[in-house]
C-alpha cells in the first residue's frame, strides 16, 4: 500500500514522523508492507518550487492509496501581496483529489476533561462526528475585486448545487447509521439562498433514503451556542465548508487541545487526505516539543477509511488510550505538576503500547 507523506510547514514534519514510526510499528505487527513516499507542500514548496502544490506531488497523491497531511502555511508566506500561499495548496489538493466531505470527530477523552475550557459537567461524555463540505461553497464560488471610483469592492459567493449537497449528505446519514443514528444539518436559511437549497435537499434525501436517522436543522449561529452548551446533545452534524470550518476550530475546544483532534478528507473514489485539525505552530515549530497524537490519530481514520484495516486502526487508538491512561502528557494537555514529554517521546509511547489485540 503506498502512502504519500506530506509533512509541509511547521510543526508539520515533527509530527508525520511520529505518525509514520507508528505506521511502520502497525505494519510489522499485523504483516502489511507500507510504502511512504514524501513530498513538498505549503510554504516549504513554494520556497523550492514557486508552486504550494507542485505538478510531482498531485501526480504522487493520484497514484497512492492514501496521503497524511502534516500541516502548512506560517508567517513567513504570510505577505498578503504575495503570488500565492500555502493555503492555496491544500485547497487545490481537496478540490483535484475530489474530497468533497470533511470528517471532524470531536470527541473528549475522560482522562483530558479537565484541560477543556468548559466545565466538565458540561463537557463530559462529548462524541461529535462533523461532516464538512469540503470542495464547494464559498471557498470555491466566484469572487473578485473591482475599483468603482474610490471604493475598492470585493466579493466571495456560496455556490452550492443539489448534486453537491445530496453527496455529502449521504455520507454524513451513513455515518449517524453506524453510531446514535441521529443527524442535525447547520445552515442560515433565513437568510441565505444556498441555505434554503441545502434545506430542501437535505430534507428529501434523508426522508427518501434515511427514514430510520432522526434528523433535525440548526441555524448556525445558534449552533456556535449550542455546542459549547450542550455539545453532548449531538451526534453526527453536516453543514457546508465555511460553517464548517468556524463551527469545527469552536467544537476543538471540547475536548481541551487541538492537539488531539484527526480529521479525514473524502471523495467517492481515489486516495483520502488525512490530516491533524491543528496548524504548522510556528511558534513552537522545531522545538520537539508538539503534540503528535492528532496526526497519529489521522493515521488510525486513515488505516480505517482508505485502506480499510479497521483493526489496524482500533490498535491505534487504543493505543493512544492506553498511553494517556498512564498518565503521559505532552505541554498542551499538561496540567500544572505534570511533567510534560517531548514529540518523539509521545510518538515512541505510542510504538511500544500498540499490541495486536
Ligand atoms: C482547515 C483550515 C483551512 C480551511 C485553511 C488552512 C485553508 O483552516 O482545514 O480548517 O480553511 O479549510
Ligand atoms: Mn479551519
């Protein structure tokens, strides 16, 4: 199985390596032969290449079975006047691969409670699967800038079709199937247009297709209330990519760290990108000192969703349970007197808690 490892920018490269020891671990233990192949993407490929996704790596990702994403972008390519940024490369990664449906899980580990923000009686019990729109909307609608005398005026569209709605629906539904069977859309039908599409849409597909799912619509600026206050009410959520996004960065402080939170990219065929929800860090970039386990846990969706090795992927996580449990912590979830481990020393833990059953 060939894997494209795209480390990127930041803390990026730090924390695919560990991903990739436990990888290997994985592979020896249950006898599959991965084959890693790196390559540039973000800042770094802008530096040597001019290009945040440079022809050779699109072509990698294509012929592989699944790609994991460390992350991209920092202040150094943060030149608003510059040609391009990082951010444009994984934009176009999702929009080429066709990875129109983004899996969040948000879920709070009973050990880390107590580094959420919110209060545990609140927290506790958290297990949120988030399905975001990944290749349409606004991120992708037509936008532009002109000069009407002294005025500078731009605008950015929500673009959606039924094509595109009914798809990540349909993922999202099946989803809720294999969990508490119950399915909530977030969207601003009062106001906007491509809201009240997704309304209908999504209400005859889950009428027509999903009659067993208990399925209900939040508006999203009442939902950006809901979830910090009564997050455990929900279960699988889709919405489309800027609700997503924003709802999504709001819902990591749940479980107390971003450092801990996987997320998968999909498309109807073809190789899924998997990636921590996290960014590059560039203030704690290079210092061995970030917190592997959202990249490790990519590792473990992308064993489950690409290559289908669900037992593989189990191993994976119970691992990084077992290694929690014990009491091993890295700076984003230490709380005060826990000595805090460093990146390898996490990844390391990790290697040696994973067992075969
Ligand atoms: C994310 C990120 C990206 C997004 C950025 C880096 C383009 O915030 O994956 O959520 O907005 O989709
Ligand atoms: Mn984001």
């Amino acid at each position: 199985m060939k894997i494209v490892l795209l480390p990127g920018d930041g803390i990026g490269p730090e924390v695919t390596a560990e991903a990739r020891k436990v990888l290997e671990r994985v592979g020896s233990l249950f006898g599959h032969a991965f084959e890693f192949d790196t390559q540039p993407i973000g800042g770094n490929a802008i530096d040597d290449f001019g290009d945040p996704l440079p022809p050779q790596t699109l072509e990698a990702c294509r012929s592989a079975d699944a790609v994991l994403l460390g992350a991209v972008g920092g202040p150094k390519w943060d030149d608003p006047n510059a040609k391009t940024r990082p951010e444009a490369g994984l934009l176009r990664i999702r929009k080429e691969l066709g990875l129109f449906a983004n899996l969040r899980p948000i879920q709070t580990f009973d050990f880390l409670v107590d580094s959420s923000p919110l209060r545990r009686e609140i927290v506790a019990g958290t297990d949120i699967m988030f399905v975001r729109e990944l290749t349409g909307g606004i991120y992708f609608g037509e936008s532009g800038l002109k000069q009407e005398g002294d005025q500078e005026i731009a605008w950015s569209t929500m673009t959606y079709s039924t094509y595109e709605i009914e798809r990540v629906v349909r993922i999202a539904a099946e989803a809720a199937r294999g969990r508490r069977k119950k399915l909530t859309m977030v969207d601003k039908a009062n106001v906007l247009e491509a809201s009240r599409l997704w309304r209908r849409v999504s209400a005859r597909v889950m009428k027509e297709e999903f009659p067993d799912i208990a399925y209900d619509v939040v508006l999203v600026d009442a939902m950006a209330m809901h979830l910090i206050s009564r997050p455990t009410a929900f279960d699988v959520v889709v919405t489309e990519n800027l609700f997503g996004d924003i709802l999504t960065d709001e819902g990591s402080m749940l479980p107390g760290s971003m450092g801990m939170l996987p997320s998968a990219s999909i498309g109807s065929d073809g190789p899924g990108l998997f990636e921590p929800i996290h960014g590059s860090a560039p203030d704690i970039a290079g210092k061995g000192i970030a917190n592997p386990l959202a990249t490790i846990l990519a590792a473990a969706m992308m064993l489950r969703y690409s290559l289908k090795l669900e037992a593989e992927a189990k191993a994976i996580e119970t691992a990084v349970d077992k290694v929690l449990a014990a009491g091993h912590r890295t700076g984003d979830i230490a709380r005060s007197g826990e000595t805090p481990l460093g990146t390898t020393a996490m990844g390391q833990l990790v290697v040696e808690a994973l067992s075969k059953e």
